[in-house]
C-alpha cells in the first residue's frame, strides 16, 4: 500500500507522540472490510447520484432515519433528471421529517444544474461538484471519493473525531472544522487514489460505529493501541461540557408542524388551520415567516399556503 511520507503528528500537549498516519491504513480499512454496514449507497447500483442524494440526507441526520426516506427517494428520483423535472414543493413533501428541509431546495437546485449542466451526469470532477448548487466541501470530496474512488480528505464530524483522538490525544475536536484538521487530514489520505477512498469510508464508519462521542468502545477499535487519546490517559475534553441540541418548544419543532400539516394536504392550507398548529401566536408567527423567506412555502393571492410550486 503506497502512502506518502509524513511524520508522527504530535499530540494535545505535545507529550504523547501520535502515530504514523501510514501505521493506521491497514488496520482501520481492514476493519472497514470486514464491518461496514450494508447501506444502499455504498452498493455500486446506487452510482454517483445515490452517493449525492445520501450525502444531503445524512448532514445532521442519522442513517436509521435517512434510510426509508432516501430508498423511497430513489425509487421515485432514480436520476438527477426525474427530480429536476419535479417541482420543488415536491421534494419538500418527500423530504418527510429529516429535518432541516431547506437541504430539499438545495439537493433539487443541484439537480437541475446537473440535468441542465452536464446531460443529467453527476459530474466526477471536484471543481465541477463544487460549482453545483448546495454543493460544500464536504459534499463535494465525499461524491468524488466515494461515487469515482478520487483521493480527497472528507471530513465530517465521525472522521473529526477519530482524527482529533488518535491523532491529536484530543477527546473531542474543535466546534468548527479548522485549517489545521484539513492540514491533518490531508496528511493522512493515503497516496493511491482507490485506498484513498477506502480509507476516508473506513475512518467515517469507524467513528459512527466504534470511536462514538459518548461511549467510544475501545476494545473493538482496531487501533486503539496506536491512539495518542489513551495513550495519554483518555483526557477529558476542556472545554465547555457539549450538550446535545434541544428540539422541543424550539422554532425548528414549529416550523416542522407547519411543513407537517402542508405536506400532508393536496389543496392549499388556510391561515386558520396553521394557526392551530401552535398556541404561541408569535412563535407560530415567526416560523412561518422564516418558511417564507426560505423558499419552503409559497402564500397564494387568495391567502391560503401550500408548498412551492406544488
């Protein structure tokens, strides 16, 4: 296995020495070949499209929820095309509940770029993907890494975590991906392209399944004795206690009952029977104005709401 030369990263502290990013490829993509899920986008029928609409599903949502959503999203969009070809207050009614429906705008606008753009092809190049509607960095290295075996560093927060501990003796990484993980990263990829992407699979499901934010299991990590975090004593994070994000009573929980009862009706909803959604007149306010402003519903001239373009 082919890997570029690149010195031991030091660890928190610089007191425990990290280990040699070319001393964890093996063990960890082994581990990958032998536990990875079976998930219908890393099947070689799910072609680069499948890898794209999995990659927007599953920002901030976990793959128990995206995967009967995502199936049923297939099924209908198979291509790039068969979902530009919809409307737009149709992908936020098959959105369902994810969450954060706004990635429904953006995964139809890349749609239609790719259908208008490039013959209906999810394009290979990286740049390409970058130009894409709704298409960030992450998104962009994850479909060339995982749909064309390209080498680029995909860094989501499972793969931040593993870096940030075996790597880094860190127990959590930073808030905000820094310059300094990227640098990290990129040190790590191994050179060959195809390994490249195994490997930035491998460290993503190895952070998912075993190196966990709460309960990191340890003993089934294949590199736990390498790991510059129990090296160090397993030190706890020092900064502020991480909580998880609350939902209830929040605006994001108002605007998801409105989005609810729009996506449930056929026929455009009257003003009367969203303001029974919530008993908080302001709030309830305030949620529909910002669907409004975010493009995920439309008010008719008559004043009744209904999804765009529905």
């Amino acid at each position: 296995m082919s890997t570029s030369p690149v010195e031991t990263v030091p660890s928190a502290g610089d007191t425990v020495p990290g280990p040699r990013p070319a001393d964890l490829h093996a063990p960890v993509i082994d581990w990958f070949g032998e536990n990875a899920r079976d998930l219908p986008w890393r099947r070689p029928e799910a072609g680069a499209w499948g890898v794209m609409v999995s990659e927007f599903m599953l920002q901030q949502t976990p793959v128990s929820r995206v995967l009967p959503i995502y199936e049923e999203w297939m099924r209908r969009w198979p291509t790039p095309g068969d979902l530009a070809a919809e409307s737009t207050g149709e992908a936020v009614r098959a959105w369902g509940r994810l969450g954060y429906p706004r990635r429904a705008l953006r995964l139809h606008a890349a749609a239609a770029a790719i259908a208008e753009r490039y013959e209906g092809q999810v394009p290979a190049d990286h740049h390409l993907l970058l130009a894409l509607p709704g298409v960030g960095e992450y998104t962009a290295a994850a479909v060339a890494s995982f749909a064309y075996g390209q080498r680029h560093a995909v860094l989501d927060t499972n793969v931040r975590r593993v870096f940030a501990r075996a790597a880094g003796g860190s127990q959590y990484p930073p808030n905000a991906t820094t310059a300094a993980e990227r640098r990290l990263a990129r040190a790590m990829l191994p050179e060959e392209p195809a390994t490249a992407a195994r490997w930035a699979a491998a460290t993503m499901e190895l952070g998912a399944l075993v190196c966990t934010a709460r309960k990191p299991d340890c003993s089934a990590c294949p590199i736990a004795d390498q790991c510059a975090w129990r090296r160090a004593g397993t030190p706890a994070h020092d900064g502020p206690e991480r909580r998880g994000q609350t939902y209830a009573g929040t605006d994001r929980q108002v605007r998801g009952k409105l989005l609810a009862v729009l996506r449930e009706s056929v026929d455009p909803v009257s003003r009367a029977t969203l303001d029974q959604v919530w008993n908080k007149p302001e709030q309830r306010n305030r949620a529909l104005r910002g669907l409004l402003t975010d493009g995920l519903v439309e008010r008719l001239p008559d004043g009744t709401y209904r999804l765009p373009g529905a």
